[in-house]
C-alpha cells in the first residue's frame, strides 16, 4: 500500500492525473472516416499489422487520433473506442453498439 492509500485519501485516480477516459469523447466529431475505422479497431485490440496497412502508415493516423481527442496514449483512445463504440459505429446490427455505454450515461459538455 501507498502512503496515500494508507493516510485514506480516496480520492478520484482520474482526477488526481488531471485526466478522465471520457474527457475527449465529444472531439471524435474531428476524425476522418478513416480515423474512425482505425480507431474502432484499436478498441478491439487489434495490432498495428492487422490493420492491413503499412505500419508507417497506421502510426500516423495513430497519432493524428492521439492529438484530435486531446489524449497522451494509444492505450487512452483505445478506451475511449470502447466507450464510444456506439458513436464510431456505422453497423446498426452491431451487438457491441448498445453494450458500451450505460443507460443514461451523459457525453460531457464541450469545453
């Protein structure tokens, strides 16, 4: 245990970094067709080489992604894919796209 977990500060991991998965959900509005596709796929987990491009390429829209929705890592717009599933998500008979989101849940405002 942390010093901080052992003095009883409970407070928030995301609000402590500054940072909160769900923060860049209302920039996806900026991706391309594309951008989106790839991102979808990152929310899968699939691989810079199954992605059927070139990885020089994949990079690139990677890091396009990255700095469009205000986030610092792969891993961070990988979870926003998965929150957003429902949002990227052209397929009406999707399975996923009515799992991601609880009922209810409320896109944050645009800063």
């Amino acid at each position: 245990m942390t010093k901080r977990s052992d003095a009883g500060d409970s407070s928030c991991a995301y609000r402590h970094m500054g940072a909160a998965p769900v923060r860049g959900l209302w920039k996806l509005k900026r991706l391309t067709d594309r951008e989106k596709e790839v991102l979808l796929l990152l929310g899968k987990g699939v691989g810079n080489r199954q992605l059927g491009i070139a990885e020089r390429t994949v990079k690139a829209h990677i890091a396009r992604i990255v700095e469009k929705l205000g986030q610092q890592t792969r891993l961070q717009v990988a979870i926003l894919a998965v929150l957003a599933h429902e949002k990227l998500c052209a397929d009406p008979c999707c399975d996923s796209r009515h799992a991601a989101l609880p009922p209810g849940f409320m896109m944050p405002a645009a800063a």
